[in-house]
C-alpha cells in the first residue's frame, strides 16, 4: 500500500509540474506572439517595398 501511495503522490506532482510549465509556456507565448506577428507584416510589407522599387529601377 505505501508503494501505490508513492506512485500516487508522484503522479498528482506531475500533472502539477505539467499545469505550471503549461502556464508560463502560454505567459510567454502571450507576450512573444504579438511582437512575431507585428515583425511578420514588417518583414512582407519590406519585402514589397523592395520589390516595387527593384521593378522601377
């Protein structure tokens, strides 16, 4: 019985440790995505830009 109790409290700190790395990866996703978002537009509208002026020259 000790043993399956051990195996039970080991379990119940798993899904704990996983909830919490589950909720910093979504804090810092939350705060990296909208700044990748905004360098993805500036990136294509960069590379339109240059394209246009590479077809006027």
């Amino acid at each position: 019985m000790d043993n399956k109790f051990k195996k039970l409290i080991t379990v119940i700190v798993m899904i704990f440790l996983f909830i919490i790395a589950l909720r910093i990866v979504g804090w810092v996703l939350s705060l990296i995505l909208p700044v990748a978002i905004i360098g993805v537009i500036g990136y294509i509208v960069f590379r339109l830009i240059n394209k246009g002026s590479a077809r006027k020259y």
